[in-house]
C-alpha cells in the first residue's frame, strides 16, 4: 500500500504519502507499546504503584521509594512468571506466548535486574522493608515454579491448588502494597491499615480468578484447579459478585465504625461498584484481556477518585 | 586509599543487586549442573553485604552487633556454596551426597553458632572497640575459631579453583570464557579478605569482602550471559568419558610405568576373571600374562585365549603408550577386543574352501566321466550341467579367497600385470569377443582382491554377449592415488532387476539375483574402500566403473570384519 502511494509524481501526493507514513508508523510504534505494555506485564506496574500510592493517601504516609520497589517487584514476578509458562500459555494466549518466547532473554535479564534493584533499594527501609520485598519472591517460588514439587510427590505447585493459588497471590500482594510503604515510613500497624490490607486482599483475589475464566480449558488440562474450573464460569460469576458485595459491607463497616473516613470509602465503594459491573462481564464477554486489565484498572479510578475528592474537602 | 563511608555503603549496595539479579538468573536455569550451589553462593555474598549495610544503619549498638553477628551465615555459605559449584559444574557431582554436604557444612555451622553465642565465649568475638564521631561503630571480631573459619574458607576456595581451573584449558572458547569468569569471581573477594585480615587493606572498619563481591557478580554474570554457563556446560565432559571407558564393548586396563594397574572398565575384569577393587593398585605382572599378550612392547601376534574347548573366547590385545606432553612415558593401555566370531568365521571358510576346491571337483568329474561313457543327448545335457556346477563352485571359491585376502592381508601385483592376467583368462574362454585395452602410463601396485573384481567384470561383460562382433572396451586411468577401471561391453546390458538387488545389498527366497559374480564386484570393491557403479552404454550394452585407491595410498588396507 505504501509503494502504491510512493509512485504518485505530484507533489502533494508526496506530501500525503509522507504524513500516511508518519501516521502509520505513529499508529505502529502505539500497537508495539500496547504489545509491550500488556504482554510483559508492564502496564501492572504502573496499576501496583499506583496501588501503594492510594496506601499512601489513606495512611497519610510520606513519600518513599516503596511505590519503586512495588514496581520493580511487579515487573520481576509477573514477567517472570510469563516467562516460565510461556509454552502453556500458548493455547490461550498465543500473541502474549509468541512475544514472550520472542524476547525471552532481554525480559529474563530485566526482571532479573529489576528484582536485584528492589532488593537493594528495600534494604534501604530496613529489614522488615527487605523482608516484605523478599515476600512476592518467595510466595512466586512455592506458587509457580517447580521448585516445591522436586521435594516430594506430595508437593505440587501452589499454582494448583484451589484457593489457595489465588489467595497466595493475594496475600503476597496486600502484604507488599500495604505493609512495604509502612515499613519505609516506619508506620506502626493500626485499624486502617488492617482494613486496607482486607481490601486488597479480597479485591487482588477476585482480579487473580477473572483471568483464569480465560484460562479455564488451559488450566483443565494441566490441573490447575481453579474456580471456573471447579465450579464452572456461572457459580465463578457469583462467588465474584459475592466476595464483591462482602467488600462492600466491609468497607461499609469500617466507615460506620470510625476507621474509614467518608472520602476514602466513597473512592473505594466508587471502585467495587465498578468491580461488580465488571463481574457481569465475566464468562459473557469474550474480550478476556481487555477485562482483566479493566479489573486491575479499578485501582485508578479508586486513586482519582481519592484525589478529587480529597481536593474537594 | 581510604574509600568514603557513602561510596563503600554505594557499593555495597550494588554488590546486592547485582549479586540477586545474577541469582534470580541462575535460579532460572534449573536444573543444569551448577545452578542449584551458585544461588546459594550469590545468595550467602548478598546477605553478607547486606548484613553490613544494616550494621551501618542501625541506631544501637546492640542492633550492629546482632547484624554482624547475622553477617556469619552469609559469610560461611560462600565457601560451601562455592565447592559444591565447582565439584557440579565440572560434572564431578557425584562426589556430592548428603553425607559429604553436612561434613562441609559442620565448620561453618560451628561458626555461626559460636558467632551468635558470642559474648559467652572468646573462640569468636564480635565486639565494640571504637565509636566514631559520625557515629560510626568500629567492630572487631577475632578469637581462635576466627583464624580456623577464615583458614577453612581460604581452604574450600582452592578445593574449588582446581576443578574450575582444569576447564581453563578447554578447547571449547566458551568454557575457557566461563571457567576464567568465575575464578575471578571467586578470587577478587577472596583475595580482598585476605588483605583485609592481614591488615594491608585499609578501610573504615568495615570488612570490604561484601564489596568485592560485586566484581564477582559482574564475573558470574558474565559466565551466565556472554559465556552461556548454563547454556554450554561442561558437566557432561568428564562423565561421559568415564562412561565410555567403564561401558566400552573392549575391555581396557590402565598400567602406569610402574607395571601397577591403575584402572581397569567392567568389561576387561568380566573377561580376565578379575574383581576390579582387588586389581587397581595390584602389579599387572601378578594378574596378568605380562609375557605374552599383555607385552608393553606389543608382544607377539598370538591372540589371548581365556576359557578352554567350545567356550574359550579370543582377544586380539592391543597396546598404546600414554605418554606426557613432554612425550615421557606415563603407562600403558591395553585394550581386549574380542575376535572369537572372527576366528570362527575364518575356520569355517577355510573348511568351505576345501569342500568347494576338492570335494565337488571330485565329485562332479565322476558324474562326468560316467555321462561320458553313456553317450548321447542327455549325456551332453548331464555334463553341460555338470559344468555349470563346477563353475559355480569356483565362483564361490573367488568368494572366500576375497574374504581371505581381505583378513591375511593385502597382497599386491602391478596394474598391467593384472589386468592381462585377466584378459588373458577371459580371452581364452570367450575367444568369438573382440577385447580392446586403454592403459595409463603409471603402473601402480594394486591389490589382488583387484583382479577378482576385474575378472568378474570382464567375464560378465563376454558372457551375456550374444551379439555378431561382441566387444569389450577396458580403459584404466590412474589420478590423484586412485585407479578407475572402466568396463563397457554392447551386450543386452544388466536387467534393473538384477542391479536393484545388488543396491538393496541383500538377497531374499523371494528376491535374489541369478548368479554371485555382480556380488563379487560389490564385496571386492568395498573391501577395497572403493565403490562401483553402473551405465547404460550407447547404443546397447553397461558401462561398470570401478574406483578405488592403488595400493599403498591412504585408505586400502584389508578391512577385517
């Protein structure tokens, strides 16, 4: 199509083949971000920060570098974790599989180099700093990689283990988005920090479920027992919706028994009535990527919430 | 030169991120030999580096101490770590059990504990001796045990380097490349501690080991990604020629130049009656017949018979001198080939000759000194037959003096003479065949197997012959050390069906060819190294070409089976 442009002789012709040119390659090197950005899991780290800034907010806590840290973790776990099941996430994935197994050796030394970097950046916080960044790792090696079952045929990987598998990830997760910008700060454990850490518990266990609804043949055959795989996508949809509405009333009560100001539940309610409308989605929607990067994505519209609201007062 | 507190505490802190970065990268290449130890080497370093980073950073003395207390585990992982790396990469892991990990482990286990257990005891002391104005703590640690874990880790470093060093010598580029990565890796801390404990490396109190180790990660990040440690690994190199040896189908005795037997495979000791435990370290001349077969200088030619009668076996031992680089003599190799078929097979052939050469000449000239006193059409038919027969057995005959030729040794006779010996034979046998000859100039020596292959051409090509002026056309050509004998006739040519059965190389009850000469051609030419082949020629007839090299050239020996 370009040639066919470039033969036109008239000037203009040359002066809009050149701008067709600029804008397909504006349009091209867009399509190659978003491939890099939602391939290699780049785009959670943007959402993880963001995650331990709204911790900043609700707890008050100064700047520190565990948003950094969150990210770089973020980055190494779930790049690495892409890497590792390249081959099996062929048949659900094949795009994200191919670009993976493309750039195998470049994303292996840059998870790797970004692991080392927050390691040596949370020492900085401290040991219970370097302990909760050390965390994710650790969590990652019981939960995906064949480390556990080299121990003994009783061993399986986490990964395949119903509930389990998602409530590792959530636990590793919370514990990293809320306790590392603590640990930095040197903030003591209090009520609101136990509510935020509920949160994001609960709210990271049903993003981890809505991506296996995609998975659910893949998983199936490899026994990875998860909740679509279980339970089917229907009674998935409404686990979802019921861990949902139990967020709602655990918000709730953390607002009418003190601990929650009315800014941040508002935020946060705004952000799991956005959740709950996605949960319909799941098992109708064929758009699995889109939908899980909708549900990580609630975390930003949670933080701009915050910062209206918290402008407006 | 006395580096500042913040550019030590700078460096340390990129010796951890590298050290992880290198660690998460090896941890991702398991299970390939090595992977497993390096992570724990690189984890032991990060955390003794980052043991002193929160040395430096705690406000309590206390706290200083019990991190440089804590500082001991990633001290004393290093050196095991390191040994263990090295005895697995180099493919020497089996040396690694369970028993030979906790004795490494039992010093530095003694080390942490008496480390932790410090202020009760004085065989390790970790104490406050100064406090700087900004702070800064100064810490000294010593005591007996001190000098016995720092000699142990001195120790486990060299037991390391010597393996590793033995792969600098590699012929591979890449496993030179690694192998000189890693003992910088290993040296440059070393090397710092030492001069930091001999007190010539001056610091701000601060043990610069950890910083060093940055330099090592670098080295060990180098081996993983430019030099494919993991990717290209020597491991195998060494077991698999220890499994050639023990699992050889030869059997093969090492004796050095002492006469003592230093090695000998399962299979050498399975023929020799020997138990292998019992014959290492033992004078050959006690187990073996140091006279005869097992001579160093190559002994006589007599094969070495073990067992008697039906089950006796044969070994043709063959003798190699081990020698140094410098060409002195180390020891000897003998190795046992078993030649028992062989020598059967050749017995057999010799009974089949006589019976091929003497009974059935005798016996067929009876049927045809009795066909010729009956008379008469079916007596003609009777001895036409009985010719046949006689043929045949001669053509079998030529079969095994091929095969005999081929294992007695490689006779020879000059191109020319051979081939008028040929033609000579064939001329006399089909005198109505014009025979034409093109000789080259050269007139090498050529084996005699030769002239079984060229008889067998030449006859083949006269006698399907049926034409009015049959013609044989014999050209040789001799280029580059190899001769090229070309036989073109104008004859019927060969049936297809019979050279498909000479491609295919073996014949069944179904599918066999009509006579054995072509299989001569075929068996002569590759006892001879050479091939054949086979054309049409214009406007009738075969083009043979036969190829292979002159006698004494590379390549034509007598290929026994």
């Amino acid at each position: 199509m370009a040639s066919k442009t470039n033969e036109s002789t008239v000037a203009t012709g040359h002066a809009v083949s050149r701008r067709t040119g600029l804008t397909a390659s504006i349009v091209d090197v867009g399509y190659r971000t978003k491939d890099v950005l939602t391939y290699s899991s780049a785009y959670l780290v943007f959402i993880a920060m963001i995650e331990v800034l709204t911790v900043h907010a609700v707890l008050s806590l100064p700047v520190n570098p565990a948003p950094v840290v969150v990210g770089l973790v973020t980055f190494s776990v779930y790049a690495g974790d892409r890497i590792a099941d390249a081959s099996s996430d062929e048949p659900a994935s094949p795009e994200r599989s191919a670009f993976v197994t493309r750039h195998r050796t470049l994303l292996s030394v840059l998870t790797a180099i970004a692991y080392g970097v927050a390691i040596a950046v949370s020492i900085t916080g401290g040991p219970l700093a370097l302990a909760i960044t050390l965390l994710p790792g650790a969590f990652w090696i019981l939960y995906a990689s064949d480390w556990l079952p080299t121990l003994g045929a009783y061993f399986k990987r986490l990964k395949e283990v119903l509930i389990v598998n998602s409530a590792i990830v959530a636990g590793a997760w919370a514990i990293a988005v809320v306790g590392l910008p603590m640990a930095f700060a040197d903030a003591s454990l209090t009520p609101l920090a136990g509510v935020l850490f509920g949160y994001f518990f609960l709210d990271t266990f049903v993003n981890t479920e809505i991506p296996n609804v995609r998975d659910v043949d893949v998983d199936e055959a490899l026994g990875v027992s998860t909740m679509p795989v279980v339970f089917g996508i229907r009674r998935t949809r409404r686990i979802l919706y019921a861990l949902d509405l139990l967020l709602v009333a655990f918000v709730c009560l953390a607002l009418f028994s003190g601990v929650l100001s009315v800014t941040f539940a508002v935020a946060i309610l705004a952000g799991l009535a956005y959740a709950l409308a996605l949960a319909w989605f799941v098992g109708r929607s064929d758009a699995h990527g889109r939908l899980a990067i909708a549900g990580e994505a609630k975390h930003l519209v949670v933080f701009a919430l915050i910062l209206v609201l918290s402008a407006g007062i | 030169m006395l580096l500042p507190t913040t550019t030590v505490v700078l460096l340390l802190y990129a010796s951890v991120a590298i050290g992880v970065t290198a660690a998460v990268l090896a941890w991702r290449r398991r299970p390939n030999p090595g992977t497993g130890p390096l992570v724990w080497l690189l984890v032991g370093q990060s955390w003794w580096s980052t043991c002193i980073l929160f040395t430096l950073s705690a406000d309590a003395v206390g706290e200083q101490l019990l991190w440089t207390k804590l500082g001991w585990i990633g001290v004393m992982i290093v050196p095991v770590a390191w040994v263990l790396f090295a005895l697995e990469y180099t493919g020497r892991d089996e040396r690694i059990t369970r028993r030979s990990v906790v004795a490494l482990s039992v010093v530095p286990a003694l080390t942490v504990l008496l480390a932790l257990t410090a202020p009760s005891h004085d065989l390790l002391y970790v104490r406050v001796i100064d406090r700087a104005g900004d702070g800064l703590v100064l810490i000294e640690q010593g005591g007996v045990w001190y000098v016995v874990a720092a000699v142990y880790t001195y120790l486990l470093g060299v037991v390391g380097i010597i393996p590793i060093v033995g792969v600098l010598s590699s012929r591979a580029a890449a496993f030179r490349g690694q192998s000189t990565a890693l003992v910088v890796g290993i040296v440059t801390p070393w090397a710092t501690n030492v001069l930091y404990n001999l007190g010539i490396l001056p610091s701000a109190g601060i043990d610069p080991t950890p910083i060093a180790f940055a330099v090592s990660g670098v080295a060990y990040l180098s081996a993983i990604d430019r030099f494919r440690m993991f990717g290209a690994n020597p491991a195998p190199t060494l077991r698999a020629r220890e499994f050639l040896f023990d699992h050889i189908h030869e059997g093969a005795i090492v004796v050095d130049e002492n006469g003592t037997i230093v090695d000998i495979n399962e299979t050498a000791a399975a023929v020799l009656g020997l138990d292998v435990d019992r014959a290492l370290g033992t004078p050959a001349a006690e187990l073996l017949p140091t006279d005869g077969a097992f001579r160093t200088d190559g002994g006589d030619d007599d094969f070495l018979i073990v067992g008697s009668d039906s089950t006796s076996r044969s070994y043709d031992v063959t003798v190699t001198g081990i020698t140094d680089r410098h060409g002195r003599t180390l020891g000897h190799v003998f190795t046992l080939h078993e030649v028992t078929q062989y020598l059967r097979q050749q017995q057999r052939l010799t009974v089949l000759n006589r019976v091929l050469r003497h009974n059935i000449r005798t016996e067929t000239n009876i049927i045809y000194g009795y066909a010729d006193r009956i008379g008469g059409r079916n007596a003609d038919t009777i001895k036409r037959h009985t010719t046949n027969i006689v043929d045949l057995s001669e053509k079998g005959r030529d079969a095994i003096e091929l095969f005999e030729d081929a294992m007695d040794g490689d006779r020879t006779q000059s191109l020319r003479e051979l081939l008028d010996a040929c033609l000579d034979d064939v001329r006399e046998r089909f005198p109505n065949v014009s025979f034409r000859t093109e000789y080259p100039e050269a007139d090498p020596p050529v084996s005699d197997v030769f002239g079984v292959v060229v008889g067998n051409l030449l006859e083949n090509a006269a006698a399907h012959n049926e034409g009015e002026t049959p013609r044989v056309v014999v050209t040789a050509e001799v280029d580059d050390g190899r001769l090229r004998v070309r036989v073109a006739d104008d004859g019927p040519g060969i049936d297809e069906y019979e050279l498909g059965v000479l491609e295919s190389g073996t014949e069944t009850p179904l599918r066999h060819g009509s006579g054995i000469g072509l299989w001569l051609v075929k068996w002569g030419t590759e006892i001879l190294d050479g091939s054949v082949s086979f054309e049409r020629n214009e406007p009738t007839g075969t083009v043979v070409t036969v190829t292979a090299p002159v006698a004494g050239s590379d390549g034509i020996r007598p290929d026994v089976p």
